[in-house]
C-alpha cells in the first residue's frame, strides 16, 4: 500500500463546495480528474483538474450573461457526465442553487418540479427530452431558458435546431457557450448557504425539495472519509444518478474532496464491460446492481456440474469464516488452510470480473440482501452497507472496512448523534441534517424539532457503536435500486377497478413490485367466462391470458404514479381477507405481515424468475 497516498482538501479550506473544487484545481492541476466514453470517438476520453477548471469558466460565463442573481435555482437533467459537474460547479461559483432532475422520470413530475423551485434556466440533455418536457410545461413561466447539451448524436442535430428556431427560450449549448477563460478566484462566500434542492421520490403526494446548504453535503462527504480512507489513486465508477444524493455526495463531492479520479459508466447494461476496462478501486452502488451480478452467478453455477457448485459454497463459507477472522471475531480452524487454494481457483476469478482491484464497495440507499451480502464477502469483496437519506446529506452511518458488520448498517459518521424514540423511530443530530423543505414548512415542522433532531421514520436499534435498522414506521416499500412507493395509495388506485376486492402491493427490498389481488367472487363467474375457464378449477386463477389482463388494468390504474411504481407481476385469489380468518384487523386493517405469511410461496414463484 505504498503507493497510496492522502491529500484531502479540509472543510475550512473549501468553505463552499465551489470552493472545494477550486481548492482541488489549485492542488492537482495535471492530475485525471474525469473519465467517460466519447461515442463519437468511440473511446475512453480524460479531462484534468487543470482542464476541468478551464471548462467551468465557461459555463460560468454563460450563466453569468444570463442575469440571474444570487439564490436563483437552475436545473439539471443530464445522464452522468463531465458537463453534469462543470455546470454544477459554475451555478454554486456564481451562488446559484442547483436543482437535479432524474432522466427517467415523468414529465409531468419534472414540470412540477421546476415550477415547484421557480427554475429559470435548465440545462437538458437532447432535443428529444426538451420536446417530451415540453407540451407538458406548456406557458408556465419556469424555466426562463432551456439549454439542450450538444449530443454526439448526428441524427439530432435538426432536431436540436429546429427546437432552438421555433422556441426563443432554447439554445444549443456549444452555441452558447463562450471561449474558456481564466478560471475565477475562490470566493468568500457563506457555507450555511442553501447549495441545491433535491426532490425526494415523492412517497405520498407531490414529491418534497430538500434543502441542503454547502456545509451540509461538505462535512457528510469529510465525515465518510473519516471512516473509509479514499487517497488520490483510487478511482470511482460512477453510474447511479448523479441526481441521487447517494451518488452525488459519494462520487462526487468525496472523490473531489481526496483527489480521486471518477470515470462515468456508460450503462448498466454495459457495467460488466467498463468494470474491466476502468478497474475501479472504490464503487458506489445500490443492492440491486449487487443483486444482479449475484443471480448472474447462480444462473452460471445452475448449468455447472454438482462438484463445481459444491466448490463454489466452499469457498463462500471458507471464505466468510476468513473474513471474520481479520476482523477479530473468530479464531483459526484447519478449513483455513483450503483458503489460498480457493481464493485462486473460485474467489479471484471473480473479482477479476469486478475489475480485480476493489477496495471498498459500498451498498446504500435501500437493504442489502443478507445472502447476497454473504456470498460476496465471502468471495473477497470488501462489501460495505452503509445508510442515510437525502435529508441528511444523505449518509448517517457506514461500515468501516476495519469493523465491517454486514448485518448493520454501519458506525455514525463523525459528529452525528442518534437516539431511539417513540416506536424504536431513529432520531439524528448533525451537521449534514438538512435545511427544512422548500416552500413546505409544515412538512419540516413534522420531521426536524427545534433542536435540530431529524426524524428518519426508520426503527433502529444501536449495538455498540454499529447501527441495525429494524423496520419502517411509515408504510413505505424501499425498492432493492433505492426508489420509494407507498404501497397503501397504489393499492387504494388498483382497488377502484371493480374486478379488484382487496389488493396488496409486494416488493420492500425487491427489485421490483409485485401484487397480490383478491378478485371480486361475483364478477369472477362471468369473468372466466370470458377468457373460456371453468371459475370452479383453482388453476383457472393461473391462466397466462388472465395474468395478462389483470396486469394491464393494473397499469392502467396507475397511470398517475411514477414510472418505477409498476407491478410486474400479480398472484390472484378468491379467499377475501378477513377478521375470521385472521388476515384483517377488527378496525378492517389489512393485517400486511399476515398476508404476506399466509401467501409466502406465491410471492416466492414471483421472484424467482428475474425480469
């Protein structure tokens, strides 16, 4: 580990998060500080500190000829992208206040948001996004002015044009950008200043504007690197959103903050490839980019002969009786000694998939799965759960690799508190909780006390100093890839179809939702009749036409939900829910745990083929 080594930029010396970046310029001029793929080129492309500061003048002079003023939000909506930082860093320069916006969501939720924040200028990503988000903006005063990023792509470009010719809001970016110039000095500005707006998922209703101040995400991201040591040579693989809080704090602002190099993924699709051409020392990432690779392996391992697979769970549990070892937890035994044996025949082949040269990889933003924990642990992989929200900058706790605990979601950051409440709800105090909600005070008001107590929603309960999740004091579904749906209003939206008697929407912790549905008993007999099954024969409820329809008047009922709020697939029933059977309260609660349990197989059969 000679060749490591640390050169952090400390809170004070930054003071803002412009400030950071200038800090890091200052320090590391000739150093990589990007990678992403040029598809025009058709290869790896890299910018420097030194260049990096040099394109940020420019975006920095283009807003500045826009007139806004100190405190004006702007807007991105843009894949993950050197232009996503650059245009981030010249707005929070000038003291504006960026709001992101996720590429796939809907548009009328991103029209809301923009009006929500009185946006005046968004940058978008392509022609085609501009002419969805569009027609649903309609004559709304926000944004003031659109700036569509030059794609790469030539088939656009009249597109791009001809948006920018018939909408005198729109402008091509390589257009408006000015030459680059001499970056700016650092500015003496406030850290207590509001830096960006990030709207939750929205769980109920309208989704919320969280507002962070500078100092709210710089001392999150000095805090994480208080527990996990990120140096100058290590480089991050960036591909969640970078308008998650998760990816922007962690492979953002903390990669700048110690100097490290951040390459964009191409895709998920592509992940597998850009893991071996990158070779990632640190990678950020939801259970369900880990839940992938996991069924991956078990599909390959399914096709093998019993020998390998016996070889194959050996050396996980080798492996994990290994890894609790160098954490102090348990002594020798002689299976140790098959360790470096297996480490080079199954482990390594592995993580050489992994790109052969991880460090710490580090789970968030929803619960890992325990085995797929174990499996990965016990290959080699330095698996690190950690949790947070995007209210408190967004990382609470994480697990040091020095004292890992995969059960726990890890050990507070430096100079967070936590305390338990009422119903085991976990409260914390520090210095990355959150402003209050946009133009929502009641909201605030319910969640974050005079004295600066946040409350998570979460049950918790606190072993030594690591930190274990418990349950959800709000009925919310957390997918494995982080979104949150409240199941209590989809079903509430699928039960307004007649056909529908009772409803209940599946998928904490999955990688996606599925239902269970009780059928109307008097519409079934004419309803079976129609797709030519006996409503007598149990098996008729299983019929592939049936299943079909039923998901389609799922899909329609939620229609008005957000794009990840699909149900994939649905197990129906004629037994009604009840207080006689045990399934119901007597106030005529659905009993969530009850059903669950009593349908525990059929939930099992809609996840065991992955979509």
């Amino acid at each position: 580990m000679s060749h490591w080594s640390e050169d952090l930029v400390s809170i004070e010396q930054a003071r803002t998060l412009d400030g950071l970046f200038h800090q890091r310029v200052k320090r590391s001029p000739e150093r990589i500080a990007y990678r992403w793929f040029d598809r025009e080129r058709n290869d790896w492309q890299t910018l420097s500190w030194r260049e990096a500061g040099e394109q940020v003048s420019r975006w920095r002079s283009a807003l500045a000829a826009e007139g806004l003023a100190v405190g004006d939000r702007v807007a991105i909506l843009l894949r993950n992208c050197p232009e996503w930082l650059l245009f981030d860093q010249a707005a929070l320069s000038l003291g504006l206040v960026t709001v992101p916006l996720y590429t796939d969501d809907r548009a009328d939720s991103a029209a809301y948001i923009l009006a929500d924040a009185a946006v005046k200028l968004l940058l978008i990503q392509d022609a085609g996004r501009w002419k969805r988000l569009a027609p649903v903006i309609g004559d709304a005063p926000w944004p003031q002015r659109v700036v569509i990023l030059d794609g790469r792509e030539t088939t656009g470009e009249a597109t791009r044009h001809a948006a920018a010719a018939t909408d005198p809001r729109v402008v091509i970016a390589r257009d408006w950008l000015p030459a680059p110039g001499a970056p700016a000095p650092q500015r003496n500005a406030d850290g207590d200043a509001l830096a960006t707006i990030v709207y939750t998922s929205g769980t109920t209703g309208r989704p919320k504007g969280v507002m962070l101040s500078h100092r709210n995400i710089l001392s999150n991201a000095h805090g994480a690197l208080t527990l996990i040591d990120v140096y100058q040579q290590d480089e991050f693989l960036s591909f969640l959103p970078l308008s998650h809080m998760l990816e922007r704090t962690g492979s953002y602002y903390l990669p700048m903050m110690a100097g490290a190099t951040v390459a964009f993924a191409r895709s998920v699709g592509q992940l597998g490839e850009d893991l071996q051409t990158i070779r990632p020392s640190v990678m950020i990432a939801v259970p369900r980019v880990f839940e992938r690779v996991h069924q991956r392996i078990a599909d390959q391992l399914a096709a093998r002969p019993a020998p390998v697979r016996w070889l194959f769970a050996l050396a996980v549990k080798v492996g994990g009786m290994q890894f609790e070892r160098a954490q102090g937890r348990r002594g020798w035994h002689p299976l140790l000694l098959l360790w470096p044996l297996l480490r080079r025949k199954v482990a390594r082949p592995v993580m050489d998939k992994l790109g052969g040269r991880m460090r710490a990889a580090v789970s968030g933003g929803a619960p890992l799965p325990p085995e797929v924990a174990r499996v990965f642990i016990g290959l080699g992989l330095p698996l690190l759960q950690g949790y947070g929200l995007t209210e408190t900058s967004p990382v609470i706790a994480v697990n040091p690799l020095e004292d890992n605990r995969p059960q726990s979601v890890g050990v507070l950051l430096r100079g967070i508190q936590a305390r338990i409440g009422a119903d085991d709800e976990l409260q914390v105090k520090g210095p990355g909780n959150m402003l209050g909600y946009w133009n929502n005070h009641a909201a605030t008001a319910k969640v974050l006390d005079a004295e600066g107590w946040f409350s998570t929603g979460d049950q918790a309960r606190i072993d030594g100093r690591h930190l274990y999740i418990t349950g959800r004091i709000k009925d919310i579904l957390v997918l494995s890839n982080g979104e949150k749906v409240p199941p209590a209003d989809m079903e509430m939206a699928i039960a307004l179809d007649p056909v529908f008697e009772q409803v209940l929407v599946v998928g904490e912790g999955r990688s996606y939702l599925t239902a269970l549905a009780v059928l109307n008993s008097d519409l079934w007999p004419g309803l079976a009749v129609e797709y030519g099954l006996d409503p007598g024969r149990a098996e008729s409820l299983r019929a592939s036409d049936l299943i079909k329809d039923m998901l389609r008047r799922i899909r329609d009922a939620l229609a008005d939900f957000p794009g990840y709020a699909k149900v994939r697939r649905v197990t129906l029933t004629l037994e009604p829910w009840s207080v006689e059977n045990g399934l119901m309260t007597p106030t005529m609660k659905v009993k969530r745990n009850a059903v669950l349990a009593r349908y525990q197989d059929a939930l099992e059969a809609m996840y065991a083929d992955p979509l």
